[in-house]
C-alpha cells in the first residue's frame, strides 16, 4: 500500500476556483465517503480549508486512484476536466509523507507558520476515525504529523514568520508615506496572511481599513473582527482612490492592481503611495512601480532583507526539523514493511523446531524432562542464531533505495507461505467492524535511541 494526495490550495489555484471547490462540512463527509468507495483505495480523509482541499488515501494502485480521485475534485468544482487538471497537484508514497509534514509545520500556509492549519490536520484526522475509514497507514501518517507540527512549534520560532513579513513591509512602506497610524489602508484579500495585515495596521492606528475580496462574506467576517469596512472586488478602483497604502495577498493567478487602474486613480497631487504585494504569484502589476509617487513592494526584496532575520533563520531551521522527521517516517516504515517476513520466518523456525522434538521424543521416550528441555533450549538457540544475521540485515537492507525487494527475496529463500506473510499484516478488527489503530510512528530522536524488535534482541 501506498499514500496519495490529490489537491488544490491556494499555490495552485486562483480564489475563484478555490471558491467552488470549498466544502462545507457535510460535503467533506460526502468526499470522504466518495473516496473510501473508490477502487483500490483502502483508507481516506480529506484536509479541507479556506484555502487548500486535499484528499489523502492509502492505495493499492497509482494511476486509477488518481484519476477517480481527481475526477471526485473536479466535479464539485463544477468545471471541465481540462479547465480543473491544470490546477490539482498530486504526491505520491515519500512526497506525499513530505507534503503533509510541510502542511502541518506551517511552510505551506499563505501566512507562513499560521497555527490553524495544525487543527484542521487534527480534525481531518478525527472525521476519518469517526467515519472508520482511516486505519492503520493514515492514522500513522496524520499522527506523526501532528508531533511534527507540534515540534516546529515548540522548538523554533515559526509562528513568528508571517507577523515579521507583515512588519518589514510596513517598515519599508513608512519610508515612503510616513507612519500607518492615521492613514488609510486598503487590503486585498481575506486569507490567513489578509487577516494578519489587516491587525497588524489596525493595531497601529490605522484611520481607516477597507478589506477587499471576491467572496462578500469573507470580506465581511474579516472586516468586522477589526472595525474594518468591506469592500466588493467590482470596487477595488475606488478604493485606491483615497488610499495610502495598499497590501495585496489573494493567491489569486492573475494580475488586480494594474498599472492603469492605478493610473486612473491618481493625479500630480496625488499623496505617495505604498503598495505592497504579498502574494505568490504577484497580484499587481510590476510596472506599477514606474507611476510618479508609487512605491512598490514584493516579496523578493522582503524575502531578500529577512533571509538573514531571525525569521529567515526559524523557516530554515523547520525545513531542517521537516526533512529529519520525514528521513525518520520513511526509516521507520521501510522497516516495519518486512516484519510480517520476519515474524512469518520465525514462526516456520518455532515450527520446524516443535516438530523434530515431537519426533525426538517419539523415538526417545525414555527421555528425562530434564535432558528434553535442555535439548530444546539448544536447538531453539541454533535457530535463532542462524536467522538474528538475516533478519538484522535485511532490516538494514531495507532502508536502502534500489528496485530489490529484500522482504520478497527472504520469504523466496525460505519458501514461506504468502498467506503467513499476510496474516501477520492484517489488522485487528474493533467491536464496531472498524479496523483498529496502529500505534504512531515515534519521533526521530527516539527512532535515534534505537529499538529491538522481531529481529531477536530485547522486546
């Protein structure tokens, strides 16, 4: 089995498409459903947010899982196959791990290190328990996560990022127009990274702050959290009017401050004016810059000056906590996927044994209990010596990267039966019919501390 991810958030896709795939709460039930139903898919749950919706499911099978799941996304999308495709995603086994890892430390929200992502992981998590269709692979994989993201945050100063992009572009913005405090402030957008800005020029004394976005509602939930006004997309020219300084963050594709809008909005005795774009890919139009009294700020020049910030330091030292707890995930699981060979191969070594001692009894039945238990203590001891190197190794072998299957190769060698492999493997199944939980992946500092398991050492 194998984890998939097939998505759409707000790296992918403009806001308006993003629109028609969100899910209320009864629709991400339904999805889930709709998943777990596919063919060769065995587990599934769904992260869905404001800005992302990803479907995560532990397959059999690479190429017809994704098209039954991408074809899922597309048709509440309401859209056309061709006019949807450009903007999924897909990751597949090891990325897939690294993805949801990314996801839940933060490095793939629009505000970079936003804490709301790491519950909407949980709750994802939790529908599929409630559901039963998450079991063994994705609980694992989800509970992990959730220690991954909790570590970032607890271990570095991430959370921190997206405020200090906020203020040094404000930094940068004062150069230009003078302080924020009594000025008017028009943001784009009504994400993670909208709401961050539109407190942060709140909290500094803004006059007035009008919140721009193509959703009415959203605008308005944003607008009312900081006696904001809204304000519909349709008027976004008017809006420029009388602005000061102007912070873009949509994630939309496309270009919405233009040149000319602005243009048309200004005169020779225009006051300055600062724009700021935070949004990947831009949404206002480099050129911008050229206009008399118009400064223009982006996130290279932003990310240029906090590279070497303490908040540039924090994003490279979660990428670093990211990759050593995915190196661990994938070492652990590597690992696990040939204890049924192991377990299988031990337990036709306790059998071999049982059987010559029956014989040896049958044909010595004069054989004081002393001698015949110390007979079998010695030849359990010679089979587990002769397997401890085999079963050590092809545990070491199987963290390497390569097209051998080592597992395969010592059931081969042995003769094991298929179907003592696979019952080994089978999950427990709960009152409820409902496959029961494995337990979590450990972190990487206790994956260092070492563990003995089927292999002969300690339990």
């Amino acid at each position: 089995m194998s984890i998939l991810v097939v998505g759409i958030s707000h790296n992918s896709a403009p806001v308006s498409v993003l629109e028609r795939v969100a899910l209320d709460a009864d629709g991400v039930h339904k999805l889930v459903t709709d998943v777990a139903s596919c063919a060769h898919v065995t587990e599934a749950t769904v992260v869905s947010t404001c800005n992302r919706v990803e479907v995560y499911a532990d397959v059999d099978r690479f190429h017809g899982s994704v098209e039954s799941l991408s074809r899922l996304l597309v048709e509440r999308a309401g859209e056309t196959a061709e006019a949807m495709l450009q903007h999924l995603y897909v990751h597949y086994d090891d990325g897939a791990v690294a993805h949801l890892f990314q996801v839940a430390a933060g490095l793939d929200s629009m505000a970079v290190g936003e804490g709301q992502i790491l519950g909407q992981t949980r709750a994802a998590l939790r529908l599929g328990q409630e559901l039963g269709t998450v079991g063994p692979a994705l609980n694992s994989l989800f509970q992990q996560a959730l220690r991954v993201g909790k570590r970032t945050r607890a271990e570095t100063g991430i959370d921190r990022v997206a405020p200090s992009l906020v203020s040094a572009a404000l930094d940068r913005a004062e150069l230009a127009v003078g302080p924020v405090a009594g000025r008017a402030v028009v943001v784009v957008g009504a994400g993670a990274m909208a709401g961050l800005a539109t407190a942060t020029v709140s909290r500094l004394g803004a006059a007035r702050v009008s919140v721009v976005n193509r959703s009415a509602d959203r605008a308005q939930r944003l607008a009312l959290e900081h006696a904001a006004v809204p304000v519909a997309l349709a008027d976004l020219p008017a809006a420029l009017a009388g602005a000061d300084v102007v912070i873009t963050c949509t994630g939309a594709t496309g270009i919405l401050v233009t040149r000319d809008m602005v243009d048309r909005v200004r005169d020779a005795d225009s006051a300055p004016l600062a724009v700021i774009d935070l949004a990947l890919p831009h949404d206002v139009e480099p050129s911008v810059a050229d206009l008399d009294g118009v400064s223009l700020i982006g996130l290279a020049e932003l990310a240029e000056s906090l590279a070497d910030s303490d908040a540039g330091r924090e994003v490279v030292e979660v990428r670093r906590v990211v990759g050593e707890e995915v190196d661990a995930f994938l070492t652990a699981r590597r690992q696990s996927s040939v204890t049924p060979t192991v377990v299988a191969l031990r337990s036709m070594a306790t059998a071999v044994v049982d059987a010559e001692m029956s014989r040896l009894e049958a044909r010595l039945p004069r054989l004081d209990d002393a001698s015949r238990a110390e007979i079998r203590h010695t030849v359990r001891r010679v089979a587990d010596k002769l397997l401890h190197e085999p079963t050590v190794r092809v545990r070491e072998l199987a963290n390497e990267q390569g097209a051998v299957s080592y597992e395969r190769a010592l059931a081969e060698l042995f003769a094991l039966d298929p179907e003592a492999v696979v019952a080994v493997t089978r999950p427990d199944v709960t009152a409820t019919g409902r496959p029961s939980s494995a337990p979590a992946t450990r972190s990487s500092d206790e994956q260092r501390r070492g563990d003995a398991d089927a292999t002969g050492g300690t339990p």
